[in-house]
C-alpha cells in the first residue's frame, strides 16, 4: 500500500486555496473549490491513490483550509476595534 503526504499538511496548498477563497465569492468561489478538487484528487489518482484514501485526502484538505479561514476571520475580530 502507498502513503501519501497526506494534502492537509502541504501547508502552502491550504495557504493559497485560503487565500484565494477570500478573495471570490458565491459562484466563482464554488467553481474554483471544485477545480481544486477534481485536480488535488487527479494528482492522487495518478500517484496510485484508491478512491478511498482520495475521499480521505480530500475530506482533511478541506477540513485544513475551512479551519485556516476560520482562524482568519477569528483573528479579523480581534483587530477589529471595539465599539463602545
């Protein structure tokens, strides 16, 4: 069986489809996920991945960069200046 380095931890990856899912919104921003994901699981799927661990894969990268949004939208409140 293959390991991969699992898409999660390819810490730029997450950075760059964060970013990128900042800045678009509503229809481009769900096409542009959907590319990312057909290509992230294309790359696995050429590597040997079984559609198991691509399922896996794919379910931890967006799980990764949901959190990496979230911990920036955290972060944009607490710099935000506070009424009152």
């Amino acid at each position: 069986m293959l390991t991969f380095f699992p898409l999660h931890r390819r810490r730029q990856e997450v950075i760059r489809c964060a970013d990128a899912l900042d800045a678009i919104h509503g229809e481009a921003a769900n096409a542009f996920w959907k590319a990312e994901m057909r290509s992230l699981a294309g790359l696995l799927k050429a590597a040997g991945a079984d559609d198991a661990e691509i399922s896996s894969q794919i379910f931890e990268f967006n799980a990764a960069v949901q959190e990496e949004l979230q911990s920036r939208s955290l972060a944009a409140l607490h710099l935000a200046p506070q009424a009152g």
